[in-house]
C-alpha cells in the first residue's frame, strides 16, 4: 500500500447506518469491524511507537508504580510531535464516524474538534485501568464528546481489551465525581454490577475500534502476556462545543492544557482543536 492509498484509507468514508447510531445512543459505545486497513495500522503504529518509547520518561519498576501509572504508558498530543501521527490524527474516516454517531443526539452534531489525541500503551504485566468515566476530567458545556480507542495489533482478553458498562452514560447514581482510582474501580465495580448493566469486556480483532461517550464508564483489564498492548486514542467534541466552568481540580488542569488561553464561556477552538470533519 503506497503513502497515497494509506492517507485514502484514513479520509475515505465508513458507512455508518442507522442501526449503529440506534445502538450508540442506547449503549453509550460501538464497535466496528474493518474500519481501517492492517497495512495503515502497522504503518501509523510503528511511528506512534516510535514516538511513545521516545517521549515516555516512566520507567519505574512495574512495583514501584501507583495503580494509574501500572495501568498504561500515557503519551498525549502526539500529532505535534509527527507530521506522521498528525495524519493519522486528523483522519476524516475516523472523524466523520463520531460525527455521525452524534449527530443521533437529542442535540445533534454537525461536525467534530479535537480535545486531545493520547497513546495508551499497557506493558507487560500491566496493571487495570480502573473504571471511570473520561468526562469527569473535561471543562465542557457539552456530553456530545466521544473517544475513538483504536488498537495497533489484535487485542484478546490476555492483552487487556477495553470494557464497556453498556447504558451506562445514563448511570448517575455514583462514579461521576470520581477520577480514575482504586476507589473508582472498587465503589465502581459494585455499583455497575447492582445496577444490572450489561459489560461488555469482549477483544478486539485488527482493524477493529470502538467509540464511547464521555459518560460511558469503561475499564480494561491487565496485560498478562509479554508483549506490550499498544493502543491510540483520539477525543472529539462537538465543534459547536464551549469551555464550562471548571468543576473539579482536573478541570483546571485540562482548561490549561488542552484549551490554552480560553475561558468558561468560550468556544472550545483554541489552536489545539482543529476541526477534523464538518458538514458546515
């Protein structure tokens, strides 16, 4: 597959229908099969990696590491660090799917920003990522957000795919307050488990994403093999998207790093949210 044929795949469109944007909005998450080709996920990959080992400066000894840091490599904004990953970021293919899962809304959704792109790199022996819930980190006015998981290899159980609280988006009774934590996985783990929720923790085969809303709690279970689960992720907002004011520390954190200069109030489209697919 030449460069030219991989940058197509990236931009070229998935059909999406009304049964999946049906499933999306009852269950808060999806997965797709065969949205992107082998060849462009072993191209983009091996630069991500590339990237990854270059820029991770965590490199304690897995016993050593708090409960989040066994939990995976986190590498963010890797598209300012590659034109290579840059493509891969601002693919129109993967772009106009979360619009259109969206776009099922009650709100609607006629186009997608970036919040952020991160590689999520689980190690051998790796520890779980706890359940939560991403848009307990995010200063926006918006639940119209949702996180494309994309694996760079096939991922089966022992490698730790990602896991869904299927109509969870709509569970507020605890864990909205909670960021990603032993507390989170335990209180979590209990009160997803009363509530009768389906999960779905099924792997993943190459090729295969999943989109998730901000609200939809997920976790992913260790690595038990040796060899690294090498995952990229990309959050889009709708474009229409403002700045909330911050409800928690994390809040601020991320107002400052993900939407430089902007203010509760503001349209979420500092320099570092491009818009990566609009109908407009």
């Amino acid at each position: 597959m030449t460069d030219v044929q991989r940058r197509c795949d990236l931009d070229e469109p998935f059909s999406i229908t009304p049964d999946h944007v049906a499933f999306f909005q009852k269950n808060g998450y999806i997965k797709l099969k065969d949205v992107l080709a082998p060849e462009v996920l072993s191209h983009y990959g091996q630069e991500i990696t590339r990237k990854v080992k270059e820029i991770n400066k965590l490199d304690l000894p897995m016993e050593q590491r708090t409960t989040y840091q066994k939990a995976f490599l986190q590498i963010m904004n890797l598209w300012l660090q590659s034109d290579i990953v840059k493509e891969f970021v601002f693919s129109k293919r993967l772009a106009k799917i979360a619009t259109d899962l969206m776009a099922g809304s009650k709100r609607g959704c006629r186009g997608v920003r970036l919040y952020h792109d991160q590689a999520l790199y689980k190690e051998p022996g790796g520890g779980v990522t706890p359940w939560h819930a991403d848009q307990f980190y995010w200063p926006l006015d918006t639940d119209n957000t949702v996180t494309v998981w994309v694996p760079l290899q096939q991922t089966p159980m022992e490698l730790g795919p990602l896991a869904f609280s299927a109509r969870s988006h709509r569970f507020n009774a605890v864990g909205r307050d909670m960021e990603i934590s032993d507390e989170s996985e335990q209180k979590l783990s209990k009160a997803l488990l009363e509530s009768g929720l389906p999960l779905d923790e099924s792997p993943f085969d190459l090729g295969e994403v999943s989109y998730h809303l901000g609200w939809t709690f997920h976790r992913a279970g260790p690595n038990k093999s040796t060899r690294p689960r090498e995952v990229m992720t990309i959050i889009y907002m709708d474009k229409d998207a403002c700045v909330s004011e911050p409800r928690n520390k994390a809040n601020v954190a991320d107002l400052a790093s993900w939407l430089p200069g902007l203010r509760p109030g503001d349209l979420a489209a500092s320099p570092l949210n491009p818009v990566l697919f609009s109908y407009d």
